[in-house]
C-alpha cells in the first residue's frame, strides 16, 4: 500500500472518528439539557463549544498523519500562543466567563425563570434570571431593571436560590436591606 493511500485513509478515519465524537457529545449535551428543561439557545452554546474542541483535536490529528514535525509544529503553536496571550490579556475575563458558562451549564445550580440572589457586598442583587449566555446572565428584579452579571462571578460569590411561592429567605437575614 502507497503511503499517500495510507495517509488518506488515516486521515479519513480521523476525520470520520472527530464527526462521530462531535454528533454524541453535542447529542449528549442535548438530552441533558432537555433533561434539566435548558433553553435552546444554551443548548446550541454548548454545541459550538463542542464542535470547535472536535475540529481543533481533528486538526491535531490530522497533522500528525501528514508528518507535520514536531519542532513546525512547535514553532507554529508557539508564535499563536504568543499572539493570543497578547491578544488576551486585556480580556482574559472573557475566557473565564466562557469556561464557567460550561460549568454553570453542566452543574445547573438555577435556570432561567428562576428566582436567585446574588450576594456582593453593598451590591446584592434579587430577581429572576432571563437569559444565561457564554459570557454572562440576565437578571430582571421586581421593578422592571434589567441586571448583567458575569458567569464568573456567580462560580466566585455566593447565591441564592430562592423558592419561587415565598420570597422571604432563610434565618439569616443580615445580607439582606
């Protein structure tokens, strides 16, 4: 067998294994979301992350058929991690807000139409979540305001979950005003 028939074939497998890896993921994340009634639009969140994970393992795999060498390869990643560090480091917040969305998405401590409480300080925030993105949710209180917080921030600080028939919270009361 030729090696450039070799080469082909591996690379189709992989290409194949990285589609099939990708459909049970997403179909996975799919019935969990169902499961926990997410929307549809945190559901499709979690698919692009997964594609783009599958796409970019396949990617690796397929340059390690084709013989891309070890030292171009570092090179390369090298001279991209340099240009993304710089390119991040201003918002390095966007990438952790990213990573925690999937917790919060694979945890699902509340939902959207759930009532919370997010502690801060002199900057407590009550209402009820409208929307849960990559990047952050949206909280609406009892008068109408419309509140943006971090998904990091709600992994970092304390919240709430409160019942949806009492909106009195429990023995300690100290954090509210």
């Amino acid at each position: 067998m030729s090696p450039l028939l070799l080469k082909t074939l591996l690379s189709l497998a992989v290409i194949l294994a990285a589609l099939a890896l990708s459909a049970m993921l997403r179909r996975v994340a799919r019935r969990l979301g169902q499961q926990r009634d997410f929307a549809r639009a945190r559901i499709f969140q979690m698919s692009v992350v997964i594609n783009v994970l599958c796409l970019v393992v396949a990617l690796l795999l397929l340059g390690a058929v084709w013989g891309l060498s070890g030292d171009g390869v570092m090179v390369f990643a090298t001279s991209l991690l340099a240009l993304l560090g710089v390119a991040l480091f201003a918002s390095w917040s966007m990438l952790s807000n990213a990573t925690a969305a999937i917790i919060l998405f694979f945890s699902a401590p509340y939902r959207i139409g759930d009532r919370i409480r997010f502690l801060d300080g002199d900057n407590t925030v009550t209402g009820r979540v409208r929307h849960m993105g990559l990047v952050f949710i949206t909280m609406e209180d009892e008068h109408g305001h419309h509140y943006t917080l971090p998904n990091n921030l709600l992994l970092q600080k304390t919240v709430i979950r409160l019942n949806s028939q009492n909106s009195t919270l429990p023995a300690d009361q100290k954090h509210c005003r």
